[in-house]
C-alpha cells in the first residue's frame, strides 16, 4: 500500500484523536486569537428622537460586541455537549433505579424457580447427556483438555434443544487462566495446575497458549481470546449445533451467579426469532474488596460501572458491554471471530461492534439480570505508599480501557461501509436508528469527558485573563448558562451515588447468600464489600476528581500517543489473590 493510500486509513483510526486537536484548535481561535467586532453603529436619529434624548447619558449607547464566526461554533459546540453531558446521569438514574427493581424481584425468586430456569425448556431433560463432535480443524495452536478427543465426540441431539455454555477466560500474565499467552513464563504449568484443581466441576476443562510470534497479533487478552475462540469453534461442528452453544467471555478476577446462565438459557429458548444474533450483558459491580481501597480508586470504579449501568434502561437498543458477556457460538461466525490486531485492546466493545455491523445494526442485546461481580484494583502496598500505588495501578488500568479509543475510529469505518453497501444492496435496508444511538454511545465514552474538561478550562481561564465588557453578551451568556447546566449534572451524580448504594446492597447480598448456600461462603472470607453512608461519605464529593484523573487524563494521554504507535504495551494491573476471587 502507498503511502498516499494509507492516509485514510491513518485518520479513520485516530479519529478521537483528530477531533480533540480540532477542539484544541477552535478553543485558541475562538478564545484568545479572533477579537469581536462591534456591532453597526445605531441609524442617524431624527430631530424629534435627539430632542427626547437631551440629558441621557453616552453610556446609554454603548456599543455591543458580535461573536466572530469561530465563537459562534464554540458557543454552538458547547451548548451542545453540556446538554449531552446532562442526558447522560438522567439516563443513568432512570437505568439504576429500573435494574434495582428488577434485581430485587429476581433475587426474592424462590431456588425452585431458578432451577426450572436453569432447565427450561424440559427439565425431564436435565440429566441428558449433550454430545458434541470433536472437529479441531485450528492447525498450528497448542491446546490441552482434561477429557480425551474420544470422550467429547457425537453430534448434539437437537429435539432436546440442550444449551452448551462455552467459558472462556482470556489473560496475559494474571493469577488464574484460561486463553493464555506463549509467551509468558510458566503459562502451560499454571493451566495444568488449574485443571486438575477444577476437572470435576465442568463437563469439560482446558487451555490454548497463543503463539506470541504471530504477524499483526498483539500480546494481550483480546488476541489470547481470539486464539481461544477457534479452537472451540473447532470443536463445534454444523449450524443448529452452533446455534446452542453459548459463549460466555469473563476477566480472570469476574464472579458470575448460576442465575447468570439460568437467565441466559430462558431468554434464549423464549425468543427463537432472535437467539441466533443476541449478545447477552450483564451490569457489573465493585462489591467484593472496595472496602479496602482509596476513596479515588473507589469512585473511579463506582463511575465505570455507572458507565455501563447507563444502557441497561428500558428500551435501551444499544448496550455495549464492559468485562462480561455472552453470545451464541453461531453469531461468533457471523461476525468473523474476534479481533487479535492493535485496534481491539478492548475487545468487548470491539467485538460488540464487530457483532453490531455484521448484522447491519440489527444486533439484539438483552439485559442478564444477574450482576457480574469485579474486583476493585488493589496492591499490597500500605499507608500512603499503598495509597499511591494503588492509585498509580487504577491510572494504569484507566491508560488501557481508554486506549480503546481506537474503537471509535474502528465504528467510523464500519459505518462507512455498511453505507456504501446499502446502495448496491435490493434487500433489507441497515437499521440507522440502532447505528445512531450507537455513534451518540461512542461519543459519550470517547470523545464527550475529555472534550467537556478542555471546554471547561478554556472557558474559566478566558473569564478570568478577559475584562467581562471585552466578551461577547452571546458567549458570556453561553459560559454562565453551561455553569447551571454543570451544576444539575453535578446534582444528577450525586442522586446516582445515592441510587447506587441500593444497587450495590442488593448485589452484594444476594451474591453473598449464594455462596453461604453452596457452601463456598468460607472460601471467600473478606470478598463481601457492603457500603455504608458513614464509611462512603467522601465518595459523594470525590467524583469530579475520579473523574478527571482517572477518565480525562488518560484519555488524552492515550488520544496523544495515538499519532505515533498503536501498539500498548499491555501491563496488568493488580488485583486480589485467588483465594477472594474464587469463581463460583
């Protein structure tokens, strides 16, 4: 390829990055370059007009300043991201409150309706034996199983209609497993000590190491995931039987109720017309060590759970997921596997928008209505050393997740082709209203937090260095109208974190009550993190901190590092050992 030929290619990918220097650029014009013009002096005044002016002071004619042109699209821009900046914690108080309810119904189910869930549709069922055919197919990967080729062979029996959840457990250097890495040091023997461990509580365990050499594949979890995927795709042979398959991705440290796959197996079998091209989210929860981490790290984490919280409202169409979630193996082919290259460091949300317009903005999303439960980053440090280290490790997790940003770019060359082929296309037409929601989410998680911070510093340092009667009347209405609108959102927040601490008690408890009646309760000790109003009072004002230092700040740094490498150097970050993170 030329290099001519590559420009496109280099701006559709660093298309965040672009519009934040387009951002920087209109803030220097409209605020410190461009000076306003007077507006027209006022028509000559008839005689009878001067005589009835007699005696009024000049100043009674003081002439008013026009924005110039670039002000006009600052006044324009700024208007507009603060009122969507506004929508979004309306939006997240009506989807935090509507979850809470459900939740609480669904965990005051009796365990008799959850284990008809967990058989529907035919319990008499159960006890079937799902049979599947061996077929690899994947040349070149190194996989080890507990079960021999010959004890997972036979085809599914399809007037049963049984489900085969597929877990898989993607990382790079963590304490647990299952996609792993070639290229890190002892990752065959950790896999090997995992599976005898937990051989007897799944029909079927095992690993893949993915080669650490191959062209275009970075080092980390989203191309250890794509590795994964084709050797259980290789097992899983034919249409119907792929369409029963269930893959479910979780992070190394996600705890899932049995409720998770109970929900999953329902809604699957209750709407046939779209099993086949439905991801299945679950909203994620900070409830098992938040008690033993910084207030900013806390909030941070508080506030990234909102963020996904935020599209599990009534209604919602679109609702990328963060950490966890779940597709049949038959939509995995639709939309061509994951990703392994630089552009799907977050690969949820990649492979959500990957799945998104390989169905032509049909993609169906359902809510699971079983909380995925996370662990808030923490080292081993104490005092304030541990303090900052634990700070230091969120920033670093934030750089990653932000790093995502590509992703934005990836949906702008998606929806471009998905464009051009509706033209030539006699059939269907993309559904545009799912896509636009879609661009308005992109625009919430890439662009509106760290474009709303800049436009904040711009505008409280020209109020302070400008004389009030050198600025505009529009511009200086447009900063004081903005003011108001930060102050409602501020409110909104607030409301949010009061909303969440309900959220966060029904969560923790059921999952705590869970695992007492499994017995697993012991195992756990110190993973329950309850909230308390006297304990979190701080959070409630922490957040616009949280917020720039974990959210604005590395995006930007990650939007600058963008222009000249795409690649991230993947570091994990610490989180609890093994002993509070065991998954049920």
């Amino acid at each position: 390829m030329s290099y001519l030929a590559r420009i496109p290619l280099w701006c559709t990918q660093r298309v965040t990055s672009l519009v934040l220097v387009a951002l920087w650029v209109l803030i220097y014009i409209a605020l410190w370059r461009d000076r306003p013009r007077p507006s027209a002096p006022p028509p000559p005044q008839s005689k009878i007009s001067s005589w009835l002016s007699k005696g009024k002071k000049s100043s009674d004619h003081v002439v008013a300043l026009e924005p110039t042109n670039a002000q006009l699209v600052f006044v324009c821009y700024t208007l507009a991201a603060h009122i969507l900046g506004l929508l979004f914690p309306m939006r997240l108080l009506w989807a935090t409150r509507s979850i809470t309810k459900k939740l609480n119904k669904i965990f005051n189910q009796s365990h008799a309706t959850s284990d008809v869930l967990l058989n529907y549709p035919n319990p008499a069922d159960a006890d079937l034996e799902t049979k599947l055919e061996t077929g690899y197919g994947y040349d070149g990967y190194e996989s080890t199983s507990s079960y021999s080729e010959s004890d997972s062979v036979t085809e599914v029996d399809e007037a049963n209609e049984l489900i085969l959840h597929a877990i898989v457990i993607p990382n790079y250097k963590e304490d647990v497993y299952l996609a792993m890495e070639a290229g890190e040091s002892g990752a065959s023997t950790k896999a090997a000590v995992l599976m005898k461990e937990f051989a007897d509580q799944f029909r079927e365990i095992g690993y893949t190491l993915h080669p650490s050499d191959l062209p275009g594949e970075a080092q980390g979890k989203s191309s250890n995931l794509c590795w994964a995927a084709k050797h259980v795709n290789g097992k899983y042979l034919g249409g119907h039987m792929k369409r029963n398959v269930i893959v479910t991705v979780i992070d190394s440290d996600s705890h899932l109720s049995s409720k998770y796959f109970s929900l999953i197996n329902g809604m699957h079998f209750r709407y046939p017309e779209t099993a086949e091209t439905t991801i299945y989210v679950p909203p994620i929860i900070f409830d098992r060590n938040a008690h033993h981490v910084p207030t900013p790290v806390r909030v941070a984490d508080l506030l990234w759970a909102g963020a996904g919280l935020s599209g599990h409202y009534d209604t919602s169409s679109i609702c990328p997921p963060t950490s966890v979630y779940s597709l049949p193996l038959s939509l995995v082919d639709q939309a061509g596997g994951w990703d392994a290259g630089e552009e799907a460091v977050g690969e949820d949300l990649h492979m959500y928008v990957k799945c998104f317009f390989a169905l032509d903005g049909k993609l169906t999303t359902r809510t699971v209505l079983s909380p995925a439960s996370q662990s808030n980053v923490h080292t081993d440090g104490k005092g304030i050393r541990g303090f900052f280290r634990d700070c230091k490790a969120r920033y670093r997790q934030a750089l990653r997740h932000m790093w995502g940003a590509l992703d934005s770019g990836y949906v702008a060359k998606c929806v471009s082709k998905m464009w051009w082929r509706s033209l030539g296309r006699s059939g269907g037409r993309p559904h545009w209203g799912n896509t636009m929601v879609l661009l308005h989410r992109m625009y919430e998680a890439h662009f509106l937090p760290t474009h709303i911070t800049f436009l904040i510093i711009g505008g409280a340092i020209y109020t302070v260095a400008v004389p009030a009667e050198q600025i505009p009347p529009l511009l200086q209405q447009t900063l004081s109208i903005t003011a108001y609108m930060r102050l409602m959102s501020i409110f909104n927040f607030g409301m949010f974190f009061y909303l969440y601490e309900g959220y966060h008690y029904v969560c923790v408890k059921g999952r705590e009550e869970e695992m007492v009646r499994v017995g697993l309760a012991d195992r756990m000790s110190g993973a329950f993190s309850y909230r308390t109003m006297g304990k979190n009072c701080l959070d409630y004002c922490f957040f616009p901190i949280a917020g720039v230092a974990f959210g604005s700040v590395p995006t930007t740094v990650a939007l600058l590092c963008h222009f000249w490498t795409l690649r991230l150097v993947y570091k994990v970050t610490k989180k609890p050992p093994s002993a509070v993170s065991t998954p049920a």
